[in-house]
C-alpha cells in the first residue's frame, strides 16, 4: 500500500502549509516540543532513578509516581501535538527518514516499557516501596525507561540532520 499520496495530503493541508511557510511557527512548535521533552525525560527520570535504587528524600516510589505522571502526560500531550504539527508540514520527508523512524520505535518500546512495569512490578508495589534497592524488575523498568528516553532525544536531534 503506498501512502505517499495520503501524505501528500497531509503536507497540503492549510495548518501544514502555514507551518512550513511561515518564519515562525515551526521554530515555535518545536520549541515547545523540546521543553515537553525536558519534562517528560525530568519527570520520568526522577522515577526512574527511585527505581534504581537511587533514593529521592526518601519518598517512595507509589509518591513518586503519583505526584509526578499527572505533569508527564501533560508535557507528553503537548510532544504529540506539537509532533504532529510539525511531522504534518514535511509528512513525506519525515516518511522517508529512516532516523525518524528508530525515534518512533524507540516511542513504542518506551510505551511497551512502561505497560510491562505497570503490569508488572507496580502491582506489587506495595511490597517493595519502602525498600533499597527496588526488586530486579523495577530496576530493570527504570535502566530501560532511562535509555530508551535518552535514545528517543537523541534520535529526535538527529532527524534535521540526516
């Protein structure tokens, strides 16, 4: 099925035209697509170290976790939208990015990563929360959540230039 031409949609559509054509709102989208990023990777690394074993004030994980993935979905929304917008002005470029492409699987690995935990180790939570180091699995969740974050922005950096 070949989908340039439903890209090629995409990309003529008024938003899309606009935010390749004018001087600004592509700096300005991903603008506040690299400051969601900085609050997605600060508000998940920060669990992702309580994970590791590295303590925070030692408030636990559950705390953690509660206090903080209501600011991450924000700030995640906020990367999709503006992602979109920004993916929607050069739909048929970024199809064909093969860089592109690693970030987006790197999205998902993220995403299988974090149900796996959620499904997993959090479930038992309660169990382990108040203890140093975490169980196996917890730490295995956060030293992936760390990479594969890291991998998605470095990738992501890489897409204007490759």
């Amino acid at each position: 099925m070949d989908i340039q031409p439903l890209l090629q949609t995409l990309q003529d559509t008024g938003t899309a035209t606009f935010i390749r054509e004018s001087g600004s709102a592509f700096p300005a989208l991903e603008s506040v697509h690299v400051i969601g990023i900085a609050l997605v990777f600060g508000t998940i690394g920060v669990v992702d170290l309580r994970l590791l074993g590295v303590a925070a004030h030692r408030r636990s994980a559950l705390r953690l976790i509660q206090e903080l993935l209501p600011y991450t979905w924000v700030a995640f929304a906020a990367c999709v939208i503006t992602g979109l917008l920004m993916f929607s002005a050069n739909a048929t470029t970024y199809a064909q990015n093969s860089v592109f492409w690693w970030k987006m699987g790197l999205l998902l690995l993220a995403g299988l990563n974090m149900g796996v935990f959620h499904l997993g180790a959090f479930r038992r939570i309660n169990d382990w929360d108040t203890t140093l180091p975490p169980p196996g699995p917890a730490r295995a969740a956060g030293f992936s959540s760390l990479a594969l974050w890291a991998g998605v922005i470095c990738l992501g950096r890489w897409i204007a230039f490759s």
